[in-house]
C-alpha cells in the first residue's frame, strides 16, 4: 500500500470509524474476562456538544480503550438524560411560537409534542460523540425514560415509601417561577447581589407612634401577619403585645418576640410573612401567626395584592415602593449587597413557597455513604480533596425534594381519593393502588374512577440516581448475569459541578438497592475556561464549536489538545492553539512513520555498533516512559501521562533514536535495526491509542496486513519489563556531549557536513559505550582520549568531562580570545555578586532554604562555566 505524503484527518476518521462498529470492537458481553465498566454521565437529551462534553468523553474514551488494550471486557454504557425542566421549557416556548398554550392540552397530548421533541433532537449529542471518537457501546445506549428504566423508577419510589423514607409533607420549598415547579436545595445557587433595604413605618394602633421594619423585598408586606421584636430589646419593651396596621393593606398583625431578632440588623424590628421566607414560616409555626401567600406560580400578585393583583414581583417592587413614599410610609432606601437565590436551570430568581410535594428521608441514606468515600474507601475521589465537599455536604444535608410540577418525566405513582388531598396510597398500577385503597377505607364501593394519579413528576436525579444499575436491570431483576458481571462499575468520570445532584446520589443509591458501591474510581475533571478564566458558555459567545475544531484539527488534535492541559480537578484554559499542536503532533509521527517505511532494507548489511546500542537504549527509554505513564494513570493524571508519551514520542524516538539508526543517504538499513525499529513504533502506537485513535489505527494498519483479530484497537497491550537504568543515564550524558558538539559547529560556523575530530579529558571516567553514537551524531573523525588540553582548540564541559575541538585556522583566533575574555568578565562579575550574597550571614540565616539552594547552584555553574573559559583561552593562546 503507498503511504500518503501527509496525513489528512477527515479522509481517515470516519473510514475506521465505520471499521470499528461493523466489527463490533465496541460491543460487550460477559465472558471470562475481568470487566472494565464505565456508565456516561448521560446528558440531556435535547443537548448540543460542548467543550465541557468534549473534554469528560475523550477522558472516559481513554480510559477504556486502554482497558480494551490491557485485555479487560470494556463496555462503556451511553445514554440520555430526560432533563424535566430543560426538555419541558424547550417544549413549551416550541408550541407558544405556535400559538399553542400547554393549558389547553391534556397532559397524553403535552407528553405526545416531549416525545416528538425528543426523537428529532435526541440522538444529536451521541452522533456528535462518535466524531470524537468515543468507543461506546452503542447498543446498550439507554434513556432515562424507556421503559425498563422507568420501571425502575417506579419501583424504587414504592419500595422507599413503602420504608417510611418517602412522605408527604406541606414546606416551605424552593419555588421556580419560570419553570413553575419546585426545586431541590442543590438546584439552587445563591449569587450576590446588589439590592435595597426599604424603611417602611408601621402605625401602632391605637397611637400617633410608629414602629420602623428594614426589608429587601417591599412587595411582601401584604403577606405580613406579625411584627417581631427582640424581648431583650428595650427600645421597644412598651409595644410588645401591641398592635401594628400593615401600610396599604390597613390589616392589624400583633406585635410578637422572639429572641430569633438580631437587634443590631436594620432596625431591630422584623416583619414576618410566614409565606414567603423560611424563617419567617419557623416563626409563624411557633407562633401561630396566619399564612397569607400573594403570589400566583409565575411570581405574580394574586387576589391578596390588591390593585396590584396580575403584576410580577419586581414590576410591584417598584410601584409598592413609589406608593409608600406618596404615602408617607417609606422613610428612606439604602444600598444592601445581598444573598439571592436563583434556579440552575432556568436562573430565575426563585421564591420560597409552601408546598405540599414528596421529600425522600437522607439521614440514614447518607451513613453507607459517608463511610465508603471517607473511612473505608472503597469509593476513591480523584482528587482527594473533594472528600471535604463531601462530607460537607453529606453531613449537613436535608431530605431531598424529589416532586416537580411538571408532565415531562416519571410520573409520580401516587393515587388520590376521598378529599383529593391527604387521602392517598402508593402503587404501581392504578388497579394495585384501588385494591390499596380500598382495604385502606374499608369502602369496597371505591372505583378506578375514584382515583386520581398525581399529576407530578419525578425530580430528573432521582432516576439518573439508579442510573449504574438500572442500565444493566439491576433494579427489577437484580440477580441477572449483566448486573452481576458489570457492576459495581470501574470509573466515573464527571464534573464537580454536579457531586451533590449525582456523584453522591449514585453511591446512597448503590449501597441501599445493593448494599455495594456503584464504582470504584470517581475522576473529576475541570471546567473548560477560555484564556479570561471565564467558563465556556453559548451566552457568553466564548465556546468554539467542537464539530467545527475537530473539522479543523482533527478529532486526535482536539483530544490531545484538550488533555494537555487537563490536570483532573483543575480548570483547563482552553486555547486553540492546543488542538494545533495536537495536530502537529499527528503530523511529526506521521512523517517519522514514512521515514522508516522509505528505507531500503538489506539482508546483508551487518548491524552497525551504533544501532545496536541505539536500540537497546530506546527500549530502556520506552519501559521508564511505560512505567511512568501507567502510574499517571493508576493516580488519574492522563494529563502527565499524554505529556510523558508526547515526549518520548516527539524527543526520543523522533529527534534521538531515528537519527542514530538513520541510514545514510542513498544507503540501506540493515533488516535487524529495521525490524526492531518496527517493533518501537508498533508499541509506541499502542500506548498512544487511547489518546489518539485514528492516527495509531491508520498506521498499525499499514505497518503490516491485518486480520479483524488483529486491529490496534483489540491488539495487546506492551509488558511492562526490567528497566536499564544505567544505559538511560550513559544515553543522557551522551547527548549533553552531542549537544556541545553541536554548539559550537552552529557558533563557530562548522559545516554539519564536514567531519572533524573530538578529543576528550575524561575526569568523569564516563563510560565510552555511547562513542559510537556520538561519533556519527556528531559527523565526527574521531574521538581521541587526551590527558591534557589541546591547543587551537575550542571546549566544552560535561559533568567534569572536557572536551575539545581543534579549530585553528577555522576561526580568527584574534577575534575569539576578545570574545572569551569579555564573557570571562561577566562570568566573573556574576559569580561575585552571588558570593557576595552567599557571605552575608543574614541572607543565610534569614532566606528560605530553597532560595539559598538555587543561589548555591548559580555559583556552581558560573564556576564551571569559567573554568571552561579559561581552558578555551589556554587553547588558543
């Protein structure tokens, strides 16, 4: 097969792309082998990709292609996420732009447009997934929402109910006016803002006298029911079981204490409006005060706002406060930076309302789990420091919201009778709940008509919660022979963005439907910046298309690209200039591969001494490098292990070992060098196949004919073997000489085309195993063993090696013995300065050691350099 002058991606990923899934490399099932698991972290299914997606799949990617390598059973689970809110928001404003408002439909004919939402846009990601690369086993792809999955769901709610760790419950909650459902506490972020505080005055009744409350949030006055002072507080000792006029509304509220009051904030006086602010609802219980809610579920006023009834929430925040100062009841506005909170999702502003919804009970969940991440360890995070955030929040959590006011999603299999409200049962089926609720009333007349199911659904996380078992139906047939070969799964690749809404639900999970951890490894990954730090987002306009940059660069640039700068938890500062050099990256082992594959190859030719020493040494490089990288991968540092192989790729293979074997020009190779030449670059594409697919499949493929068995994708990993250290470190002082050789033919203007002679003073007793090396490396003569410095000759210094090369007659002896004595000079001055800082015994005693360290080192090495001056100038002199 002829190679191609270059390497063209486009013209090659989709070709072995195609190559992979017809032979089903991609596709697992149990066997004898030990698995290697990993489940995606399913995104939404009405989603796009993005960098973030970019960089946590090409990690997974690799991952379990070096699995498949290593001789495991890989199966990596894909799949999507339903996503409630996005997905039904995305719906709703689709049929608004139609004329068509969500109300007017019956909830079979809302579900009807979510799925034919979801078959249009559904598949997208995946498909975009596969340019990358990623080796998924796409036959196993599942959705949160099919029916094996929601089974599991409904199986899960009924098993806890049945408990006691599911309830209903009237809270205060976390309300989203835009999306019009409530919300868990973690899907709330408190962002700080700048507000104001309004100083309204209440009339006492009965009395000229006023009392003065400092709020945010001027509008809720009208749910007010109480005014509370601190019984402590003697400014306001003759008001306490008094009488206050809420302004506007003209209601009496009773003048209530509690030593809840901070008397140093504001005024000292609180206004409470128990339906509205948590704190305010824990002092209305506790004080029996009135519960009066003035907004509708989009924020705006209902009946109890007066003429202000059908206006949002900050619209009347606004004329509220016009109309108190008309009134004469505002007294002045001051600026207040201030905690807001607003949804994840749709980031409106959320208000607290109360609610009845289902909230599932965490405080014994959270025991197995705490102790499987922090004690026992059998759940690993990558890296550790994230056991503080999780045990954080662990420690400190509260019972999960798990109801949404939304039609998109599980629906919650509750059933209603009776009052519609309280009474209810738990069931599966609408005919298990009727039997329920039958021998629940005693009232055999009770008819499926009499039942009303729950019209909410389900919080998206509590079905991607079960998501590692549920892929394999581990929740309703847990003893099937998948569940039981795949789980508990290897790794879990994610962002620490979400180790409260999944990472931790996945392990309560795990331990309470199976008694086992869910995973082994959790690796998180940063969030991809641009150069700014800002995070990538479509608002911003900051995020380049991936589509468009693996177009550019490649899927094997963009991937590399991505991971060198992708140390795990740390924030990756995207620059495209990455996915260039990944690209140039494919392009240098492209070009070394036809290098070797346009040798002529002889059967005659004896190995020369060079190359055998070469050889030898590079498979001493490769095994360090080897090691290296599979101890960057046990520790989860892919980024250190995609640097180490760019390295030994780009440096020692490329710049090193192919110009010490390189054949002459016009000349042939000997077969023996060829071959284990081969043998390097075969090995070198498998430890780079992980990283970089496509390139290492398109070589390995015309290395040598293939069968289907023996695709680079299914080859055998490298052994792991002795490593020679000694030969690495000859090799490394070798080439300090070949670099010094080098210098100065550049400096000195020596043609690489001329031979010249090297006389070394060997003081290192270094070994001459390498000579051979350096001799051609360095188009040399000969090397001579002196005992003494050469005359005419120019130096250099390695370890305390000197070496010399004549150059009388090459250069204007005049000319260099002024350059040398202005360079001793300035050697000389320096090192002056750095031991006059090192005679100063404050300096000494008072720098850190590391300081003195490195001043220590700037002395040494000015001293060598000046002795190599010095023996340059004897030379010449």
């Amino acid at each position: 097969m002829k190679i191609p002058n270059k390497y063209i991606p486009i013209e090659v990923e989709n070709k072995w792309y195609d190559y992979w899934m017809t032979n089903e490399y991609f596709y697992s099932k149990p066997d004898n082998r030990e698995s290697y698991t990993i489940v995606i972290p399913p995104p939404n299914v009405t989603g796009v990709l993005h960098m973030g997606h970019m960089l946590n799949n090409t990690i997974q990617d690799v991952l379990v292609r070096r699995a498949r390598l290593s001789g495991k059973n890989a199966c990596w689970v894909p799949g999507t996420d339903h996503a409630s809110i996005a997905t039904e928001a995305k719906v709703v404003a689709k049929l608004k732009a139609e004329g068509i408002n969500k109300a007017d439909l019956t909830r079979e004919e809302f579900l009807k447009h979510c799925w034919e939402w979801t078959d249009k846009h559904g598949g997208i990601i995946l498909e975009q997934l596969k340019k990358l690369g990623a080796s998924c086993d796409w036959k196993r792809t599942k959705f949160t929402m099919d029916d094996d999955l929601s089974e599991a769901v409904q199986d899960v709610f009924v098993n806890l109910y049945n408990k006691g760790l599911i309830y209903r419950g009237y809270r205060m909650v976390n309300w989203d006016p835009e999306a019009k459902t409530t919300l868990s506490d973690e899907e709330v972020i408190y962002e700080e803002k700048q507000g104001n505080l309004y100083y309204i005055n209440y009339k006492i009744v009965g009395s000229n006298e006023t009392i003065t409350v400092a709020t945010t949030r001027p509008e809720t006055i009208l749910g007010d029911t109480a005014i509370c002072i601190n019984p402590t507080d003697e400014r306001f000792t003759h008001l306490q079981g008094k009488k206050a006029i809420v302004p506007l509304v003209g209601r009496e509220i009773p003048i209530i204490t509690d030593e809840y009051v901070d008397v140093a904030f504001g005024t000292g006086c609180l206004k409470i409006t128990p339906a509205h602010d948590p704190n305010d609802k824990a002092l209305g219980e506790k004080h029996q005060l009135e519960v009066i809610d003035i907004f509708n579920d989009d924020a705006t006023l209902n009946a109890q706002g007066l003429h202000y009834q059908g206006k949002d929430r900050f619209v009347v925040r606004k004329e509220i406060a016009a109309e108190l100062k008309e009134k004469g009841c505002l007294i002045k506005i001051e600026q207040h930076l201030h905690k807001v909170g607003t949804s994840e999702r749709t980031k409106a502003v959320i208000e607290p309302k109360i609610s009845a919804q289902w909230f599932l009970k965490m405080e014994d969940l959270v025991k197995p789990a705490l102790k499987a991440v922090l004690e026992d360890e059998e759940v690993k995070l990558h890296p550790k420091h994230y056991n503080n955030t999780y045990r954080h929040w662990l420690e400190n959590i509260r019972d999960w919201n798990i109801s949404r006011q939304l039609w998109w999603g599980h629906q919650i299999p509750a059933y209603f009778y009776g009052d519609g409200v309280t009474d209810y049962v738990v069931a599966l089926s609408k005919e298990e709940a009727l039997a329920k609720a039958q021998e629940k009333t005693g009232n055999k007349a009770l008819s499926l008509e009499n039942l009303r199911q729950d019209p909410d659904a389900l919080d998206t996380w509590f079905s991607s919660w079960l998501w590692p078992i549920s892929v394999f139906d581990g929740i309703c047939n847990p003893d099937n022979e998948e569940i039981n070969y795949y789980y508990p799964t290897n790794d879990l690749v994610t962002g620490p963005d979400i180790i409260f809404f999944w990472v931790a639900r996945m392990i309560f999970a795990g331990y309470e439907f199976r008694d086992e951890k869910p995973f082994s490894n959790v690796y998180f990954t940063g969030i991809v910046r641009d150069k700014q730090r800002r995070k990538m987002s479509k608002s911003l306009g900051n995020s380049p298309d991936p589509i468009k940059l693996i177009e550019e660069y490649g899927a094997d640039g963009v991937r590399v690209g991505l991971l060198l700068s992708a140390a795990a938890g740390n924030d990756l500062m995207f620059d495209e200039d990455l996915c260039q050099q990944g690209k140039g990256f494919a392009n240098k082992i492209w070009n070394g591969f036809r290098l070797i594959k346009g040798w002529e190859v002889s059967d005659t030719i004896v190995q020369p001494e060079s190359a055998k020493k070469a050889i030898a040494w590079y498979e001493a490089k490769f095994q360090e490098v080897f090691a290296s990288t599979e101890k960057s991968f046990s520790e989860y540092r892919l980024s250190e292990a995609i640097m180490r192989i760019y390295k030994l790729l780009w440096d020692d293979f490329s710049s090193w070992y192919l110009e010490m074997i390189k054949p002459a020009y016009g000349q042939a190779i000997d077969k023996a060098t060829y071959d284990a030449t081969i043998a390097f670059f075969e090995n070198n594409m498998k430890i780079l196949h992980p990283f970089m697919p496509f390139l290492t499949e398109e070589i390995w493929q015309f290395i040598a004919p293939r069968t289907k068995e023996e695709a680079l994708i299914v080859a055998t990993y490298p052994k792991a073997k002795a490593i020679d250290t000694n030969i690495i470190n000859e090799f490394d002082f070798a080439s300090e000489v070949i670099a010094g050789i080098r210098t100065i033919r550049k400096d000195k203007n020596i043609s690489f085309k001329d031979t010249i002679p090297l006389f070394v003073i060997n003081k290192e007793g270094a070994s001459t195993a390498f000579d051979a090396i350096i001799k051609k490396m360095g188009n040399l003569s000969e090397i001579n063993y002196v005992t003494e410095s050469v005359a005419g000759a120019m130096s250099f210094r390695v370890g305390s090696n000197d070496y010399f090369i004549p150059m009388l007659g090459a250069v204007n002896v005049a000319e260099e013995l002024e350059k040398l004595q202005e360079e001793l000079k300035y050697q000389e001055g320096f090192l002056n300065s750095v031991l006059k800082k090192l005679s100063n015994e404050r300096f000494v005693n008072n720098a850190p050691e590391k300081v003195i360290t490195i001043e220590r080192k700037k002395q040494a090495d000015a001293e060598a350099k000046i002795e190599t001056i010095k023996q340059s100038i004897a030379a010449l002199s």
